[in-house]
C-alpha cells in the first residue's frame, strides 16, 4: 500500500499554511502538527476500507496459441467475496516477446458480484510470448491509499502462422470443384491425360481437333485433356534480412508463410505433393513433398520452425542444394526480395540454372512505402527528391522482374493484401496449361 497522488498534494498544500500559522502564532504550533495528522489518519482509514487482494477471487483464461497477425485476447474473471463496495481495478500485464506496446486496461467490479476483463496482446513476430505476471491496482473509498500486487501467471504462448485463411471463408475462393470437380470447364486443361471428344464450338483450340474421328464422324470433334496432379511442388522460403521489413504489420516473411500454407493446402486437395524449403546464408529447412490433406498438419508444424534471420542470403548455395534435392520436374515457387539491379545478379543467375530443368515461380511484395512516396505531392525540395529516389528504386525492380521474364520464369510483384489470391491464381494457371 503507498498513499495515492491526491493524498500527498492534500498533505503538501497544507503544510505551507501549517507552517506560516505556527511561525505567525507560536502558540498554535499544536494546530499545524495536528494538521498532518489528520492527513495521515485518513490515509490509514482510507487504507483499511480498501477492498483486500485476497477477497477479490481472479481467474485467468490464456491460449495456449495464437495465429501471427491477429490479436491475442487474454480474458481475466474478477469476483469479489468480502468487498461491501464498488472497487475499480487498474490492470496492466507484465509481457515479454516481439508485441506492440501494451495498454492497461481497467475494470469495475460491484459488490458481492463479477466482472471480467479483455486484455488483447498483437504479436509482431512468429515464436513465443511469455505472460509473467498481472498488476492489479485499486484505490481505497477515499482516493487516498493505493493497493498495488503482482499476481504470477508464468504463460507462455505460441505464436504461430496464421492458417485461418484455410478454414474461412478466403478459402471458398476456389472451392473444390472448381479445382478438379463436377465443373467440366474448371477441370480441363492443356495437359497430356486425355478425357473425352467433343464437337467443336467456336472458340475451342484447333490444335485439339481429331480429325479421323471427325471424318469417321462427318463433324468437327475436339480432344478434352484433364489437368494433370501428382506433381511436386516445392514452397521456398528466403530467410534472410530482407525478409525481415515490416509491411502492413507484419514481417514480409510471415506474409510469404501464411501465403505458402494457404497455397499448400489448395496444392494438396488438388492432389498434388508439396514440400517446403527455407534458407538463408545456409539451407535451414527442407520438408520433402507430401501427398494428401493429411499431411498438412506436418507441413504446418515445419513452417512454424522457419526462423528469422539477419544473415545475407546465399541464392547460389541454397537454389543449387535445392536443385541437387529434386530428382523430377517440379514447380518451384520462391519468397523472396532483391534491392537493386546489383543484388539481384546472382539471383539471376542461380534461377536461370532452376528454371532449366523446373518451373519456378518468383513471389515478391511490392513496398507500400515506395508508392506512397512517388505519389505524394511534394510540397519542397527533400520531397521531390525522395519521389525521384523512390521512382528510380521502382524502375530497376521492374527491369530485374522483366529479365526474368524473359528468363521464362514466372513473376508475381503484388501488394501484401493481394498475395494469397494472385498466388493460388497463377499456381492454377499453371495447372491448367500443363507447364509442370
């Protein structure tokens, strides 16, 4: 218990005066000291009327995990046995891990009644959270005593990557039919498993026509093929520093691993195998391709390893160790980022080798802040010299993603919030056309 900030400005207003009557008349000395205390014994009243921690029964509700992203609440059931007022009590958590900045929060509790209080923590980062301890503070009747205690919880909470995507509705984007289903336009492709003639409408693919079946036939009839499944694809994970940049509030590297798992679980109804690769200046991780929905749950467990790292990416080690590892055609799509032109050389140059005997997909998010910078208005000189800056930075990225294009490597640059849909878009395209 300490005294309240209005218990010492009462105390300290009235001393001035305390001390000013006793120097003007000695004889009411008595008067002044009497003053302080009865400041005092307020204090001690109001102290003894404040509600005890231990009449107050505090139960605490902490998951044991959270999806990266996405707010932690931590609900905390206040009830009060023995107090015969209305108590106020001040809360604030005491938290260790990569959170935002906390807030306390406050909560009144009735007499002889419950209450319950949300405290919501926002990881910034994939890995632990570690909840020590709850500070309660309360106020006696009066305001002028202060009951401060600690309440150990000892939690530790899992931050892990957020799969929500894959049991909501973000899903239903492409529902099961409309990857291999009862929709016969979804299912065929340009693949080589062929599934059924049909006769010719305007617009079909005269390449398909067979024409000794048409002639047998005396109409135009065309080849249907179904796209093709059981083909590895490999989800590569670039570790390095450059993954570390906050866009949206989260690390680029959380945006590429919950685009992976959702892109994962599309790949694995689909019927294909999917695996998973994270690397930086070493290879850090390698799952195998897996086959059947099963098997999510490894490839979920394996990605919430995938680590954060300061290190410089080594592209020539990690896409040749990569290439030593996959013994057939694969589809190889890679979370990345590159600076400039310079840094983007051998990176080029270790996709070119990949791509000669794979499919590779190259993903990269677009900087927000870059954008906003060339649009800006600029109202002086430091400002049109950022958007200038910032335009010459946008042109050498498109001309690295051009080189690559021509390279006959696939490219995906879009905004955070885009990334899921483009992904699983261009992933289905390639289906589609057989290019695996």
């Amino acid at each position: 218990m300490n005294p309240t900030p209005r218990a010492v400005l009462i105390f300290a207003a009235g001393a001035p005066l305390a001390l000013m009557l006793a120097v003007a008349q000695p004889g009411l000395w008595a008067l002044a000291i009497a003053y302080g205390l009865v400041v005092l014994t307020a204090v001690a009243i109001d102290a003894l009327l404040g509600a005890p921690l231990r009449g107050i029964a505090i139960a605490a509700q902490i998951p044991a995990s959270a999806a990266i992203g996405e707010s932690v609440p931590l609900a905390f059931d206040f009830a009060a046995r023995q107090a015969a007022r209305r108590v106020d009590l001040d809360l604030l958590l005491e938290r260790r891990g990569a959170l935002e900045p906390g807030k306390g929060e406050t909560v009144t509790l009735p007499p002889g009644a419950a209450a319950r209080a949300t405290i919501a923590l926002r990881p910034l980062r994939r890995g632990q959270i570690e909840v020590d301890a709850l500070w309660v503070s309360w106020r006696g009747p009066l305001g002028l005593a202060r009951f401060v205690r600690r309440l150990a919880l000892g939690k530790v909470i899992d931050i892990l990557p957020n799969v929500r995507g894959v049991q909501s509705a973000a899903l239903q984007f492409f529902a099961h039919d409309a990857i291999y289903g009862v929709k016969a336009q979804r299912q065929r492709g340009e693949g080589t498993q062929f599934e059924a003639l049909r006769e010719y409408t305007p617009g079909a693919d005269p390449r398909h026509i067979d024409w000794k079946r048409s002639a047998r036939h005396r109409k135009l009839l065309v080849k249907e093929f179904d796209t093709e499944r059981n083909h590895p694809v490999v989800i590569a994970f670039d570790t390095g520093h450059l993954m570390l940049e906050p866009i949206d509030g989260l690390p680029r590297l959380d945006h590429a691993v919950n685009a992976g798992l959702l892109l994962s679980w599309i790949g694995l109804r689909a019927g294909d195998l999917m695996g998973i690769f994270s690397f930086d200046a070493r290879v850090r991780l390698y799952h195998p391709p897996i086959r059947g929905l099963s098997g999510f749950a490894q490839i979920q467990r394996s990605a919430a390893t995938i680590a954060y790292h300061t290190e410089e990416t080594n592209f020539t080690l990690a896409l040749a160790d990569l290439e030593r590892r996959l013994k057939r055609r694969s589809l190889v799509i890679l979370f990345t980022e590159f600076v400039d032109t310079i840094a983007a050389e051998l990176l080029l140059e270790a996709l070119g080798r990949l791509a000669n005997k794979h499919v590779v997909v190259l993903v990269t998010l677009r900087d927000p802040a870059l954008r906003a910078l060339v649009d800006r208005r600029p109202d002086d000189f430091s400002a049109v010299a950022e958007a200038v800056i910032s335009g010459n930075f946008q042109r050498e990225r498109q001309t690295v993603l051009e080189r690559m294009e021509r390279m006959g490597l696939h490219c995906l640059d879009v905004a955070a919030g885009e990334l899921s849909i483009a992904l699983i878009n261009r992933y289905l395209l390639i289906k589609q056309r057989g290019l695996i």
